[in-house]
C-alpha cells in the first residue's frame, strides 16, 4: 500500500515537471473565477436560459472519462457541481491535456455555460479549462483518520475536508467569539489589546511558559491571563469598560478541559461590583448560545443543561461540607489531606499546602454540579485578586459560572486597595518559595499603579471551554488546529 502510494506521488510530480517543460505553470497566481458553485446552481433556469459564460474554481473530486466526452465534479467552499469536457468543445488539445494532466484533487478553473444533462443532473458544459494547482498526493478513497484521533486531528485539513461537520464547528467557534464581541461592544465596552509577553506572569494562578527577550537580553513569560492587571492599569487611567479577546498560555496538564494554549475573554467594568457582573454574565451567557446554537437548551457531560432558567447560587463552603462533610473553616491541612485520599483525589504533592488543598477539595464536589449556577462566597485563601465581603474578611466577592461539573466563568469585585494587594503579593511569594509553582509572582508596577487610584472594578474571564462545552466535546477537539507531538523531529 505504501509503495503504491508512492508510486502515485512520483507519477504526479512527474507530469509536474512535464507541465513546466512544455510552458505551462502548475501554480499560477490568479484565477478569473466570477461565481461560486451555490449561486449558479440556486440560480442554474436563469443562468442556463440566458447561456452566458461562467467561469468556477475549486478542487476535482472525481474523473469519469467516456473516450472524447469526459464528466468530472468540481468543489468549492460552497458546494459541488459536474463538469462536462468534451473534445469538440474545448479543442482537442486542451482535451488531451486535461485527459493526461488533470487528476482527482487538482484545483482548476472551469469556463463554460450551465446545461441539464439527460439524467436532469445541473451541470456546467466547459468551453475551456486551466490548471490552478497540481497536487502530488491523492485524496484517499475513505478518510481512515476519524478511527485514530491523533491522526485525524494531525491531519486536520483532511478532516475538514472529509467531514462537513468539523466545517460547521470552526463556523459556530467564529459566531461564538463575534457574538460575546457584539454583547459587549453593544453594552459599550472598549476592546483592547494588551500584551502577550510580561516580565511578570500575572492575574492567574497558572505555571507560564518561558522565553527569551533576544533584544533586551532577559527571559519573559507567555501571559497566563487576558491582561488582567493591564487592563486594571486602564481602568486606573479612566478607561470605564474594556474587554480582550486572545491567546494565552498555561504551562500545565492536557486533558478534555484544558489545553495550554487557548482563546480567553476578560472584560472589566468599572463603577460595578461582582453582583452587577453576575447579572451581565448571566445575559452574555443566553445571548450566545442563543447566537450560536439556536437553542438554550444542552446535553453536556451527561447533564440536561436550561441556560434560559434563572442561574441560582450556591455557597463554596456549605457546597464542600454537604458533598464531603469537612468544614474547610475549621479543618486543618492533614484533616483535608486524609479526605482527599479517602475520596481517591489525585494532587500534585509538589508545593502542596492548605489553599492547594481546600481547592482540591471543591474540584471533587464541582464535579456532581449540572448548574448553571454562581458559585459565591469563596475562601480569601484561594482569591488572591478578590474584594474581601464587608463583614466576612475570611471570603470574598467572587463569583464561578458552574455548569455540568465544571468551571466556566471567573469573576470578581476586584481589589484596588494597593496596601492589600501588596501584602497578598507578599504571602503568594512565600508560596511560590515553598514550592508552590502556581502562586502569582510579586508584581510592584501593578501596586504602583493601584497607589494612583482604581475606581471599583468588576473583572470577568472565560475561555473557549465555554464553547467546547456547549458542543459536548473534547477542548482539543474544538480548536481548529490543536498542537500535537510530531511524529518526526523538528529538526530531522
């Protein structure tokens, strides 16, 4: 099979070379493509009526030769359509040419004028046709991909090319991002770029990636946020509504929930607290799924999920002690520890501590959660970035969008008291010392510039786990080209 493969491959390059030699270019720049294949066949009684020249492009899919009378069907972005070539008509050269050159998979351009053939199959009768891409492998007869999903997702251009429904997902993936865009610009936030690569990995508690600064010769972190603490800098510059739309990088685990490279959204709004920003979510929510799917209602994880309910809120606290029976207000390290083995949790040991423990802890209880609901009144312990509740400093005003077992939503009443801020730095540092990789780093510009002053801020973040829930897949299987371990080196 690999031999005739090829086999098959050295027969094209071969008619490649031959094509250069007698001056034609298998890879010319330009097309005179003037229809898409959908408008003529939606318009084909007109266009076979008035008998006007048209001219296609798009990629050969099959080849039937009939001695000096050859069918083919051609496909472009928005459909297919059977071509006609015949000696008489195109010249018995051009024919020859087509007959010895043309192969499955070949882009080509195709002019001629719409007929029904005797079958009643809308077809286009060619006047003359011209090469526009020569393709040295074949399209295989089956896609054998979809049976190994390494493959299929290595291979993803044949996936798409090979099953309409990884089409649909990349449309529906834009419509999700246009749609969040169009909510927030029509509730009169700003977009704004930040950037991706900081001195300090900051407004996550997430492990960065690191690279090097050649030009000012220093290492510096991928960011790990959609600038949170840059777009609070804008909010202290009186900025009052801003959003950012972009990738971000988390040097951590793979699995169906998390990738290390995504999209994420983070918008901030000044003047608004973490009940007003639960409001707005709720909405942002609805209108999305609305705009995307047509529908409120999901199958997710084995959960029936209604977006179109009032979200309810549930407790961080009273939720961990009713699922596991330990108050995390009162239980120290080891107690929790114990819990955790007795539950069959598996943690990372490395750094761990009572914050890395207590969130372990609701990871398991999140999970039996079909929502959609508002997680509130979460630990001070495991916020660091968050408002304190006036009346209950050990929880703050933070808030999670919890649905079918999972995390897909963060926000906050932000912190802007800078001596707060920078003693919470300050105990996220002795984390990081002792081992904790995700604790967030020391950030003295952000303090700075919180000493100029930020008005309250609500902050809100989500990333594309949202969109992948809402298709019932896989994160991997939801990113148009999701990074893989190559089969061969790079440098091989």
């Amino acid at each position: 099979m690999a031999e005739n493969k090829v086999s098959e491959r050295d027969d094209r390059i071969k008619k490649l070379l031959e094509l250069r030699n007698i001056g034609i270019d298998p890879f010319p720049a330009k097309s005179g493509r003037d229809h898409l294949i959908a408008e003529i066949l939606e318009n084909f009684d007109k266009f076979e009526k008035n008998g006007s020249e048209l001219a296609i492009a798009g990629r050969l899919k099959t080849i039937r030769g009939h001695g000096n009378l050859t069918f083919a069907h051609l496909e472009d972005a928005s459909g297919k359509m059977q071509i006609a070539l015949s000696k008489n008509d195109i010249g018995p050269e051009n024919y020859r040419l087509f007959t010895d050159y043309a192969d499955s998979g070949d882009f080509i351009e195709i002019k001629g004028s719409a007929f029904l053939t005797h079958k009643g199959e809308r077809s286009l009768n060619a006047k003359s046709w011209k090469l526009l891409a020569k393709t040295l492998r074949p399209l295989p007869d089956k896609w054998h991909g979809f049976k190994d999903e390494e493959e299929r997702l290595r291979k993803r251009y044949l996936d798409i090319l090979f099953n309409p429904e990884i089409k649909e997902l990349i449309e529906k993936r834009a419509k999700f991002w246009d749609s969040i865009r169009a909510f927030l610009t029509g509730k009169g936030f700003l977009e704004v770029e930040t950037p991706v690569l900081e001195i300090t990995a900051g407004g996550a508690d997430a492990q960065p990636f690191i690279t090097h600064y050649n030009a000012l010769n220093m290492d510096v972190y991928l960011r790990i946020s959609m600038g949170e603490l840059w777009q609070k800098r804008l909010m202290v510059a009186g900025l009052e509504k801003t959003f950012e739309i972009g990738r971000q990088f988390r040097n951590e685990g793979m699995d169906a929930e998390h990738l290390q490279d995504y999209t994420q959204m983070e918008f901030y709004w000044a003047y608004a607290d973490y009940e007003m920003g639960m409001q707005l979510v709720e909405e942002l929510f609805k209108r999305v799924a609305e705009d995307t799917f047509g529908t409120y209602n999901f199958m997710i994880n084995g959960f029936e999920i209604n977006l179109d309910k009032t979200w309810g809120k549930i407790d961080y606290s009273e939720t961990v002690l009713q699922h596991t029976g330990i108050d995390i207000a009162k239980a120290g390290l080891e107690e929790i520890e114990k819990k955790l083995r007795e539950l069959g949790v598996e943690y990372d040991r490395k750094g761990f501590n009572i914050t890395r423990a207590i969130d372990n802890l609701w990871k398991y209880c999140r999970k039996k959660i079909a929502g959609p609901v508002f997680l509130v009144n979460q630990p001070l312990a495991v916020s660091p970035l968050a408002k304190q509740l006036p009346g209950k400093p050990d929880v703050v005003q933070r808030f999670h969008v919890i649905m079918a077992g999972s995390e897909l939503g963060n926000g906050y009443s932000e912190l802007n008291d800078p001596l707060d801020q920078e003693q919470r730095f300050a105990e996220q540092s002795k984390l990081r010392e002792a081992g904790d990789e995700e604790a967030q780093m020391f950030d003295h510009e952000f303090v700075e510039a919180l000493e100029y002053g930020m008005p309250p801020t609500c902050g809100f973040g989500m990333s594309e786990r949202v969109f992948a829930f809402l298709m019932d897949k896989s994160m991997r299987e939801c990113q148009i080209f999701p990074l893989m371990k190559p089969k061969h080196s790079p440098k091989s």
